[in-house]
C-alpha cells in the first residue's frame, strides 16, 4: 500500500465465548503513531457486512507511514474494542 491509496480496514467484534455481536455506536478512530487523533467516523449499519463485521474505506494520508486504527462501540452497556496498525511502504 502507498500513500494515498484506500485500505479497506475490517472488523469482527465477538464476545467472551467467541460468538458474533453487534455493537452500538460504533465508531473508527485513527491515530498517527504518536497516539494522535487524526479523524473519527461513526458506522451505521451501512458499514456492516454480517452479525459484527463492519469495514470502512479509509484512504491514507500522504503524510502518513503508519496508522493506528481502533474500532469501538458499546455491548451490554460496556465498552468494546479493537486496535491494529497499518505501516505504509513502497512496493
């Protein structure tokens, strides 16, 4: 992947026993590597594949070498969470 180009970053958010769940306000934040907040999207259901799949398009900043990313939302009035990073080199 380059700068520039569109990543399509994924998410499966399951419970403790491994089972499927759909959270609620479910957002997409992205942070440089210094843990800064870049941008923010809130995910509908328009961004759901399945029972807790969701995605988003995101197109990488040019100034960017690597991201963080990090999927949240609510489950049974309790936070949820997932976070990985992107590291952008030359092909």
């Amino acid at each position: 992947m380059l700068q520039g180009d569109t990543v399509r970053l994924k998410v499966h958010f399951k419970d403790f026993n491994g089972q499927s769940v759909n959270p609620t306000n479910v957002k997409l934040t992205i942070y440089d590597t210094n843990k800064t907040q870049i941008e923010q999207f809130i995910l509908d259901d328009t961004y759901k594949l399945d029972v807790g799949v969701f995605f988003y398009d995101y197109t990488t900043a040019i100034e960017l070498s690597e991201f963080i990313f990090e999927f949240s939302g609510s489950y049974n009035n309790k936070s949820i969470l997932v976070r990985d990073s992107v590291k952008i080199q030359f092909n």
